[in-house]
C-alpha cells in the first residue's frame, strides 16, 4: 500500500520514495482525485497510524535526541529581516552612534543641544538612517553638522525641497545630513556618505517648556521609543508612518551611547533634585542653580531618562513672566500658578468614573503592573457616592458593567477582581476602546471623568484625536502614561484635547503618589472658562482657548504682540464662582527662545486644525492655505515640523566614484518590552498530542487495575479453597 | 462487606480511568477531525470564490473565508488558507496574517498553521522545494530558501511596506514566511517557532 500520507499530518518516517521523486508531476486533476481516494484510505486507518506515528515518534525521540535545537542556538545577534544589503547579505550594526545632550535650563524652557556621532569602522561608503524621539513638545531649530573641523550650518526648506537638495548631494557624492519630522514627537536624521574609518558629528538644537505641577518641575528624556503597534491597513489613517528603526533583540546589550549635562536655572530656590530613572551627579552652584551630570554612560539607554526638581514652598503665588523683542514683534510667555481652594469638592453624586485599561501585548511585564496598581489605587479611593465602570482592550474592548455602577462594596470587589486576573495579550486597538469609554450615556447630567491607562504604543494618533474632538461631549478624558517609554505625545495631546490631563508614572513606587494627585485633581473643581486679558494692539494668545485649569497645575499662556503689554488680567470660574488675578507685567525677564516657544505653540494649534480639516477631505482650498500657513511660519522660526525639514550639505564632494549601501541603526527597545515592530507569529501549538499521551496513560493505568483487581479476585478464591467458609 | 466495597470502588477507578481517556482519545481526535473535515468544506467555498466573489465564508456562521491555495507537489498537500491567523481559525486551516505583504507583492507575507495538523509537513521541506500559492488572481510560485527555528518572543515580520515611505534595502522579492510551533513533538506549547523562509521564483526561471 503506497501511503502517500499527507504529509501534513504524518511526518517524515512515512514518506515513500517515489514521493520523494521531483520528477513525478501528475496532471493536477488527476492529482486531486488520486489525493481523494487516498484521504477516505487514510482516515479509516488514521487511528491505527496515529498510534503507531507517535510511538515511533517517541521511540525515536528517546534514541536519538533531537540535534535541530543545536544546529539553530548560534543565533545572530540582531535578527531584523530588513536589516540587509542589496546584495542579499544580512548586516549587523556596522556603522554605530554616540549621543551627547547637553541642556540648559531656565525656569520652564528648556533648551537643548543634541549630538549624534556616526561612525563608520567599516571600508565602504555609508549612509545612516537613524530614528528617535524626543519630548512631545519639543521644536528644532538648528542644525549643524561637524566633518573633521569644518561646521556646517543646516538651512531650514520647505520638505520636498530639502528631500532634493539632500538627493542631489548624496549623488555628486558630497557629506550631507537631513533632519526631518517622521512622525509627530519622532525625528530621523539622516546622513549620507561617510567615507571608510570616518567620523560625522550631527548637532542639533531643540527648545521645550517644562511641565510643572506642584511642589515642581518634572523633565522627560525619551532615549527610546517604544515600538508601537501598527494597525491593520484598513484601520490605518491617510497620514500613517511606518516605523523605521531596526530593534535590537531582547537581551543584547543596548549600545548607542548617551551622555546627558544639564544646567539647570530654576528661578526659585530649589529643595531636591532628584532622577528616578538613572543615577546622577549632581552640583549645587547656589540655592536656584543646579548641575546634574549622568553618571556612566551605555549603561542605561534602554529607558527614559527622568529628572525631578521640587521647589521651596513659597506662600506668594508663583508668577514667572518672560519676553523676547524680535524684528518690531514682542514675544511673552506668562506663568501663573494659582493659589489652592481649599477643600472644595466637586458633587461627587454627579460624578463618572470611567476607567479604560490597556490589556494589550505591548503592556506586557512592568506596564501592567504599574497599570494594575494605579487602578486598583484609584478604585480603593472611591467613595459609595461615585460611579464608576472598567473598561478593558487589546484589539478588543469590553465593559465590567454594562453601565456605570454605585461604587459598592460589591461591585468594588468585582472590579478588582477583574483587575487582578487580567493578561497583557494582542494587539492595541485604542480607537474603539475610546469610542466605548466616550458612548454618552442616558445619564447625561453627570461629570463624566475617563481614567485612560495605556502606554500608548499605536500609531494612528490623528484618527483618534478626530475622535476625542468629537464625541469629548461633557466627558473628560485624563490620561495616564505607564511603562519605561510610553508615547506621551499621544497621550498629552488625548488629554489636552479631551480638557483633562496627563499623568506619567515611570516606577511602581511612584503609583500612589502619582495617582494621589491625579484623584485630588479629579475630585477638586477644576479652574474654567479662563480668558486672558492685555493692554496691546495686534494681540495673538495662545493656547486658543485657554484649557481648564486643575488642582496643582499653572496656567501657561503665550503672546504676541506690536509692543509688550504692561498690565495681564485673568478671569476664569471655580465650581462656577466667577474669580480673577491680575499681573504687572513690567518686571518682565528678558529670554532667548520665548519666540520659538509661541511658534511651536501656534504651529501645534495649526497642525490639529489641519488634521481636523485633512478628515474632511472635500475642503481641499482650507488644507492647502492651511498648509501654506504652516510652512511659512515653521521657515519664519526656522523649526522642523510637518512640512519643513532641515538640510546641511557640505561643499566639497568627498565620494567620487564607489558605491554606497545605506544602513538603519539599531534602536534600543525599551525596558520591560516584551513585544516587537512588526508581525508576531500566531500561536500554533494544539494540546492534540498530549492529550493523546494523556489518553494513553490512563488506558495503561485502568489496564493496570484491573490486572491487580484480577490477580487479587484469584487470590482470594486460592485462599477460599485453603479451607476457609465462604463469606 | 469490606472487599466488596474495595472492589466496586476499584471498578468505578477502572471505568472513570477509561471514560477519561475515552475523553482525552475525543478531544485530540477533534483537534485533528476539524482540521481535516474543514479542509473539504473549505474546497467549496474556495472553488467559489475563484469564479469570482470575495470572502465566501464556508459556514453561515463562519467568520474567515479561504483566500489563498498552497501547494507542495513533493509532500502531496494541497490546503486551502485563510484569512487571519488567530485561534479560531487555524483550528480550521493555515491563516495567511493580514497585516503582512500581500501574497505575490514585494514584502513578506505570513501563513502561520498548527504543528500538529496542518503545518506538520513543514519539518520536511528543503531548500529548493517549490510552494505554489494560489490566489483569486494569480499563481505564485515561491522557493524554499532556509528553514530556522526561532523564538516568537523576538522574531518579528515586517508589516506590508509602505512603498511611499523611505524604505530601505529590503530586496525588491515577495516573500514568504510559513510558520509553526517547535519542537513539533513538544506536549506543552513553546515560544519557539519553526519558520521557513521562502522567495519568489524569478519569472525568469519560471520556463524551466
């Protein structure tokens, strides 16, 4: 009997030779009625060879072991399949990177200056290409690119414009470097045609403002990002940006060298600095000025780097005013921090907790335990007179409670319960879990608050900041960022426009505090309906309109005007009393940077207004003035942003005639990353043969008893015929 | 009396033994008896759509339906795939993932099947051997290139390139990827994978 089996589902010991032979090509009809007869064979004896099959299998596994797992232990370090040259050989990091970042701090901007070193050790010609993000709110001005002892300045163009004139110089072979925006808080410099052996440094410089939350300020460093989940096509919005980095595998050792220096100017005397992340070095130079170096380097560029300063308590309100003059313009940049309400709670009857966790792959590890905590916390602080509901999602969402629920001891056990035993599994899919938590409810009186958990790994924030901005209604959204590198710049933006905020725990031992605060916020009546008011022509406030205002935050507010206003008045409500602060603004401090701070705050505005209108895509007249608004207020500040990139190209061609390959650098993966970029492979394992062994097994066992209770019943009638009486 | 109990308890241990592995014997054979009865029921449903409408699902309350064919003339299989590759449907058929390069076009696209059904003949695939692929519009015929085992934990496939982005020297082939569980014997389920890694046949070569 030919047993032509399948293949599939008996492997190899029952392969015939003429199966193996290539040169046996049947007409295919024949083929498939041939493989009909030879099924309805096979299933009949399927039994009989499925008992065999796995005893041969076994016998053969006990006699020889299994050499393959050997064979396939000397597995490449980096094992990205794009990772490879046209000339199909696969490449490991040749060409390497160093960062330096020094920053220098005063009051709530921040200043930074970045280095990126490249190196080539190898003998051919190569291009970089590296991607990484920086803080959400960071905007980059200046580009330099260092060959040898020649500085050459990086000039600001419209994007296409920089992609040609980057194109053109990489053929005539001239050193050049291109900065552009690759996806709203990721950069990617690229830098072409770095000979054998040579060295090209990048340096750029961007500016932030520093969020500050009572008792201080808190900076982020993201050294990594997090691979994000990438929808399915369908799902993906018109703007989506693959990733580019190639990652690193889990457990190499993270390279890409950071150096951090850090000279930090608070303007009020400072009581702790402190980073929770990495260790520090730090130098009191007087009460408000501070140096902080990191302490080692590679170590740690696998998280992100934290840093913390607290400030004295002061009992006068914090107000920091800064101002720039450029060119007939005045720039001012207001901070205000207004004083506590005491103990005013809001009606906490009225009140919903919606609580949305991200149960997702990516959450897998150190993410979801913080995630746990920081729910379980925020569901031990509610009181019999809130409701609240759970929400959980990976590429599925579902609700605890059908409806939002009173806050029970009952239902407090249940939810955390449900907490408890929940996995990090599958794919991110943050938009219908959204869609679910903003579902209005009959109940629409009540203040509905939505705590969103997540680290944010996804990649079509633009689709699902369309759909905060419309179904938000009287919900707030407040957002809290876990793991070693969540994508704040989505959950920022979430929050800012879902009118609530974004909290960040980076450590399980910040949870209760972290939380502390963000319930205090929650249960507080936040500061509304702000206006801002000055004595100036020509007067240009941002942001448009001022956001709510909560528990231990400020108020930050930027201006443009013809000529610098004397005098600032804010009005706004508290739990609807009317309240207002005015500020002399004639002590203003003269600062650097107080421009690109209210261009980076008006291009914000501008981009979110074009993505709203790029959604409706039949009004193609307001994109494009929208667009052209954009481009030439990011080239007027000299800023890299979605239309504008920046391009520095030697002079003097240094490769003439030899080929270049172009090389990704590898990223580091975040800490605590379990999950990859790309595609993970399905599951496919089935309990098919244990549960055939287990089958096995019990027959033997079952066999076994009834050979003793056999043996025991001959026994027994032997011992009967020795004499003894029948029972 | 005592060893009457003994033995009637020792009866109903036999017969409790027996009914479980009777349970056991069912569950696996329903493991495999899906795979293989859903293999014909498949063949309608592909056999429909290659006269033209899409996703034809081969059950009223199915929800996947057959978008491809892969053939191994050597191995003599034939299976029907389709689309996803989550639980519920590769306990039916090999799942062609989504998200990955469509089949035939530049990129990797990935079929994942369970080791012990369907995608067991994967361990006897060698480079060299043809897979064919059909689809509703065309016929693909890929080359095995390497087999390698992997660990699911850190081996990941790149989604469908977006061939607008800046995307790098990733050769211009379609690709493919079938995947499995490893070791193919293992009782418990593993984070490895087996996975062979196979290359459009350059139409050149295709008149040989």
């Amino acid at each position: 009997m030919k047993l032509s089996s399948q293949g599939v589902l008996f492997a190899p010991i029952f392969i015939s030779e003429s199966d193996a032979d290539k040169e046996w090509l049947p007409d295919r009809r024949e083929l498939s009625l041939q493989r009909k007869r030879a099924r309805r064979r096979e299933w009949c004896t399927a039994i009989v060879l499925f008992v065999l099959w796995s005893l041969a299998d076994s016998v053969l596994a006990g006699v020889e072991p299994t050499s393959l797992e050997g064979q396939h232990s000397a597995a490449p370090a980096y094992r990205s399949l794009w990772l490879k040259t046209p000339d199909g050989n696969e490449v490991r990091d040749t060409l390497s990177l160093s960062t330096d970042i020094s920053m220098n701090i005063s009051g709530p901007i921040l200043r930074a200056t970045v280095k990126q070193r490249f190196r080539n050790p190898t003998t051919q010609w190569l291009e970089g290409v590296y991607s990484y993000p920086l803080p959400e709110q960071a905007a980059v001005d200046q580009l330099r690119m260092h060959v040898g002892e020649r500085v050459i300045e990086g000039q600001i163009h419209e994007h296409n414009k920089a992609q040609k004139i980057f194109d053109k110089a990489r053929k005539a072979g001239k050193r050049s470097t291109m900065l552009k925006l690759d996806r709203v808080n990721r950069f990617t410099t690229q830098v072409t045609n770095i000979g054998p052996g040579e060295d090209i440094v990048v340096e750029f410089s961007y500016q932030q403002v520093l969020d500050y939350r009572v008792p201080g300020y808190a900076l982020r460093f993201p050294i990594v990002s997090t691979p994000s989940y990438t929808p399915p096509p369908s799902q993906r919005g018109p703007n989506h940006v693959m990733p580019v980095n190639a990652y690193r595998q889990e457990g190499s050792l993270p390279g890409n060298p950071v150096s951090i220096d850090i000279n930090l100017n608070a303007g009020f005397p400072i009581e702790s600095v402190r980073s929770a992340s990495h260790r520090v070095k730090t130098d009191k130079l007087s009460d408000t000025h501070y140096r902080i170096v990191l302490d080692g380097s590679a170590a740690a560029s696998n998280k992100d780097f934290l840093l913390r300063w607290d400030l004295k308590p002061s009992s006068e309100p914090m107000v920091r005013i800064l101002r720039q003059d450029v060119q007939g313009e005045s720039y001012g940049l207001l901070m205000v921090m207004p004083q506590q309400s005491e103990n005013v709670g809001i009606d906490r009857s009225r009140r919903e907790l919606i609580m949305v966790q991200d149960v997702s792959g990516s959450m897998q590890g150190e993410s979801i335990r913080q995630a746990r905590s920081a729910l379980l916390q925020t569901i031990s602080q509610l009181n019999e007179n809130d409701f609240f509901n759970l929400i959980f999602f990976n590429n599925q969402s579902w609700k605890l409670f059908p409806d939002a629920v009173r806050a029970s001891q009952n239902n407090i056990r249940l939810a955390r319960s449900a907490l408890i035993n929940q996995q990090a599994d599958g794919g991110t899919e943050i938009f219908p879990a959204l869609e679910l938590a903003l579902q209005s409810t009959a109940k629409s009186e009540r203040l509905r608050q939505i705590v969103f958990v997540t680290d944010g790994a996804v990649s079509n924030e633009d689709n699902l900041f369309s759909l905060i901005r419309s179904k938000l209604g009287e919900s707030r959204l407040f957002t809290v960022g876990v793991g070693s590198a969540p994508n704040s710049y989505f959950m920022r933006n979430a929050a800012q426009i879902g009118r609530g905020t974004f909290t960040y725990v980076s450590r399980p031992n910040q949870v209760g505090r972290k939380i502390g605060a963000l319930m205090q916020s929650l249960n507080s009546p936040a500061l509304t309906d702000l206006t801002l008011t000055l004595d100036a022509q020509n007067l240009n406030v941002l942001p448009d309109p001022l956001p709510d205002v909560y528990a231990g935050e400020p108020i930050y507010a930027y201006f443009k005007a013809d000529r610098f206003p004397s005098q600032a008045e804010l009005r706004g409500n508290i739990a609807s009393v009317p309240s207002w602060l005015s500020v002399p603004l004639d002590e203003a401090e003269q600062f650097e940077g107080v421009a690109v701070a209210w261009a980076r705050e008006k291009l914000a505005g501008l981009l979110d207004r074009y993505r709203y209108e790029a959604k409706q895509s039949d009004n193609l007249p307001t994109q494009e003035s929208l667009r052209d608004e954009i481009t030439s207020l990011a080239l007027k500040h000299h800023q890299v942003s979605r239309f504008t990139s920046l391009v520095a190209v030697d002079v003097t061609p240094a490769r003439t005639e030899e080929a270049i390959s172009k090389r990704r650098l590898p990223a580091n993966l975040p800490k605590g990353w379990k999950g990859h970029e790309g595609i993970r492979l399905a599951k496919t394992a089935t309990p098919m043969v244990a549960d055939f062994f287990t089958a096995l097994g019990l027959f033997f066992l079952a066999a076994l008893v009834l050979w003793a209770l056999r043996l025991w019943a001959a026994q027994r009638v032997k011992t009967n015929d020795s004499g003894q009486l029948p029972c | 009396m005592l060893n009457g109990s003994v033995t009637f308890m020792l009866r109903a241990l036999v017969a409790s033994l027996i009914l479980g592995a009777l349970w056991h014997v069912l569950a696996a054979a329903q493991i495999y008896g899906k795979a293989w009865i859903a293999q014909t029921l498949l063949e309608k449903a592909w056999n429909q759509t290659l006269t033209g409408p899409s996703q034809v699902k081969p059950w009223p309350w199915a929800d996947f339906w057959p978008v491809a064919k892969l053939t191994m003339l050597r191995l003599d299989v034939e299976q029907i795939v389709l689309a996803g590759d989550s639980g519920n449907v590769l306990a039916f058929a090999p799942g062609y993932n989504e998200a990955s390069a469509k089949i035939g076009e530049i990129g990797i696209s990935l079929v994942g099947g369970h080791r012990d059904t369907h995608f067991r003949f994967l361990e006897d695939l060698v480079t060299g051997d043809e897979l064919i692929i059909q689809t509703s519009t065309a016929q693909i015929i890929y080359v095995v290139e390497r087999t390698e085992v992997v660990d699911e934990r850190d081996y990941f496939v790149p989604a469908a390139l977006d061939l607008n982005s800046d995307t790098l020297a990733s050769g211009n082939d379609a690709q493919l990827i079938l995947s499995t569980c490893y070791p193919f014997d293992a009782l418990v389920p593993s984070s490895s994978r087996f996975i062979v890694l196979a290359k459009q046949k350059r139409s050149t070569e295709k008149n040989d």
